[in-house]
C-alpha cells in the first residue's frame, strides 16, 4: 500500500474521544511526529478548564496560532505531523489551515456519542472535567471537510481507516 499522507494530519472531536491515543498510533504507523494541543495551552486555559469553565473564542485565539507556527515549523521536515486539537467550529480549523491547501493539512474527526465519551472521561485522569463535555458539544460544528471516523471501533480498526483513505 503506497501512502500519501500530507505534510500535517489533525486528529480533532471533542475531550474524551481518544484524539491523543489515535493520534500516537497514527503517527507511529506513517514514521510521523505526534504533539498534543493541549500541551501549548496556556496555563490560564488549563486552570478555566480545570476549574470547570468553558474557554471562549477570545482564549483559544492565541492557542490556535501557537498550533499553526508548529504546523508551519514542521512543514520543513520530510516527515508527517499529526496534531490532536479539538478544533471544534469550522474558524478554529480555518485558523490551523491558514493558507494551506487540504492536500497540505488533512482532518480526521473522531466522531462518538455523549454518552460513549462521558463514560470514557470517567474512566482517565485529564484536567478537562467531564462537567465540560456539554459546552464541547455545544461548540462543535461537524466539519465538513475531514474523514469521520465512528469511534466505536478499536483503535487499529480506526488508523487502519485513516491508512486506508491516505492510500
């Protein structure tokens, strides 16, 4: 199987459904470099959302253009990266796109239920409270433009698809 993967993947969907894990193995798979967004969080955003507030436009403004210069820094590798970001409205991910084409930066949406990836919060130690998962929810707008991935499946079921759609 011949892959041809962009330079930059992003593995998004809202807290809880696996974007980190996914993300690992993905990259693993296509010899890539993995980050998680939530390690460029500001420690202001990280305290808002461990104490159970939802972040606004306004704190994930700077957040996203902290993603976006990795995403441009690691252009110049000849391998892959593959970001794990929420991106949860079509502006955050327009952010991270910047003037890239789709064939540059590719989104992968892990897609579940609430009551799936509640369960799943419940069961991890993260500093996003499950008592967020709704304003996830609400801020989520389905992109229209990523590979959407039933997150129900086991997660070699889940790379495979992505490998499978690259090739």
């Amino acid at each position: 199987m011949t892959i041809m993967s962009p330079k930059t993947i992003v593995v998004m969907g809202v807290s809880g459904c696996g974007k980190s894990f996914i993300g690992e193995l993905l990259a693993q798979a296509l010899g890539g470099v993995f980050a998680d967004a939530d390690h460029f969080h500001p420690p202001a955003n990280i305290e808002k959302m461990a104490n159970g507030i939802p972040l606004t436009d306004s704190d994930r403004w700077p957040w996203l253009d902290s993603l976006r210069e990795q995403i441009v820094l690691h252009r110049s590798r000849p391998i892959c990266y593959v970001l794990a970001c929420s991106a949860l409205k079509q502006s955050y991910r327009d952010r991270l796109l910047g003037e890239d084409s789709p064939k540059t930066i590719m989104f992968v949406y892990l897609k579940g239920s609430k009551e799936l990836i509640l369960h799943r919060m419940q069961q991890r130690n993260h500093f996003m409270p499950s008592a967020l998962l709704d304003s996830q929810f609400n801020t989520l707008e389905e992109p229209r433009d990523a590979i959407d991935i039933d997150i129900e499946l086991l997660p070699h079921d889940i790379v495979k698809m992505i490998l499978d759609h690259l090739s």
